[in-house]
C-alpha cells in the first residue's frame, strides 16, 4: 500500500479525499501501514503524516498520532538528510511560526524522544534534547508494530 510512480495507496488517497471519517477509521481499524514511507522519498517521515501536514491540514492527524504512527521527529530537521520539513512548514503560506510550534509541541508528545542532533526542535518546544515527553505513545507505537499489517 505504497505510492509508486502512478499509483497511491488506497489508505492514502483516502486521507487525502474531505470523505467521511467511516472509511478512514475502517483503514485503522484493519491495521493498515500507517508507517509506510515512499521509496525515494526525500525527507524520511510517513507518507500518511505528509499528507496531513501539507495538503490535508491538520484535521485528521490527531487520529493519525492517536493510532500510533512513528512521527520519526528526528528527521523533522536538516540533520540527517539535509532536507528540512520544519523549514518547508514555516515556509507554507498558511503556516505561521505559532502554528509551527504548536505542531511542533503536538508532535512532540507523539515522538519517542526530543532528537538531540541539533537545537533545533528543543529550542521551539522549550524542552531538553534527549527527553522522551510521555511513554503513551511509545507504547501504541510498539503495540501497533507488533500487529500483523494488511496488505
């Protein structure tokens, strides 16, 4: 359930689509891939968080972090790929600085831990590098790893 050349998953073209939360939930329901990063992809975060972040808005992501997607906060900064999200949201014409660093912070809460390669995203959130915010989400993120995935 991946995006290949001309193809989208199902999951995602779902996300995608203003439909009802019905056939959204179905999705979660029958433990789709939420994890699921395209190939060649450029910056290393779920396909489904992307879609949430740039063309759906932020409507469906507290379900989508709710369910246990991996947010992989350490890829957010230029650190590891030299390709920056962070810097591609406050560059959205829609977003502002205070609604980065509300993101930020939402995510956060979501992430394994507060990524310590740079300042970067402990500096908008106000918290030590290293820190792991709260173990509710590690721990859906391990239940749901460990359940089988639907093709």
């Amino acid at each position: 359930m991946t995006f290949d050349d001309h193809r989208q998953s199902p999951f995602n073209f779902c996300l995608k689509c203003r439909n009802s939360m019905e056939i959204f939930d179905y999705y979660l329901s029958r433990n789709v891939d939420i994890n699921q990063i395209s190939k060649g992809s450029i910056v290393q975060v779920p396909d489904a968080l992307l879609i949430c972040l740039v063309e759906q808005g932020y409507g469906r992501l507290l379900n989508l972090l709710q369910a246990g997607i991996n947010v992989n906060l350490e890829n957010w900064c230029s650190c590891k790929t030299g390709y920056s999200l962070i810097d591609t949201l406050l560059a959205n014409k829609g977003s502002t600085s205070d609604s980065i660093v509300d993101l930020i912070t939402l995510i956060s809460r979501f992430s394994h831990s507060i990524p310590n390669c740079c300042d970067k995203i402990s500096s908008i959130i106000s918290a030590p590098a290293g820190k792991v915010p709260r173990l509710l989400h590690p721990a859906r993120y391990a239940l749901r790893s460990r359940m089988p995935q639907t093709p």
